[in-house]
C-alpha cells in the first residue's frame, strides 16, 4: 500500500513540488493498526525530515510537547 502511495502522490504534502516524498504519514498518529490505520484518507506523503518533524512532536515528552507545555524557552530559563 505505500509503494502504491507513493506512486500516485509523489510529493511531500508540506514541501510541495519539487521534494520528492520517501513517508507516507498517518494524519491521526495512531499507525498502520489504529482504525483508520489502511484508510487512504488518512495518509499522506511526507519527505523524511518533514516526517521526522512530524514524529517528534508526537512522541510524549519530546522537546515538541515540552515546548507546547512549557512556552518558548527564554534565554536565561
């Protein structure tokens, strides 16, 4: 399925053209196995450092969520 994907959406969804796309990304975060997980509606085509972004602000306790949670670090915080 995401060979297929890919093919027939070959560009990152937030680049645009001319980034090739090499993820597809589940919009809901949950993956293959949540409900939607096979849902084509539910993916899109990211390029890697668009899906490693996208993976990081995800994942609890990582500096995304921290910042979301804390505010912008100040200098001197």
């Amino acid at each position: 399925m995401r060979n297929r994907y890919l093919e027939a959406n070959p560009w990152c969804a937030w680049c645009g053209p001319p980034t090739l796309a090499a993820e597809v990304d589940h919009i809901d975060g949950l993956g293959p196995r949540g409900p939607r997980g096979l849902d084509a509606g539910n993916l899109r085509s990211l390029c890697k450092p668009c899906h490693s972004a996208r993976t990081a602000r995800d994942q609890p306790g990582g500096w995304w969520a921290e910042a979301r949670h804390n505010g912008p670090r100040r200098p001197g915080r």
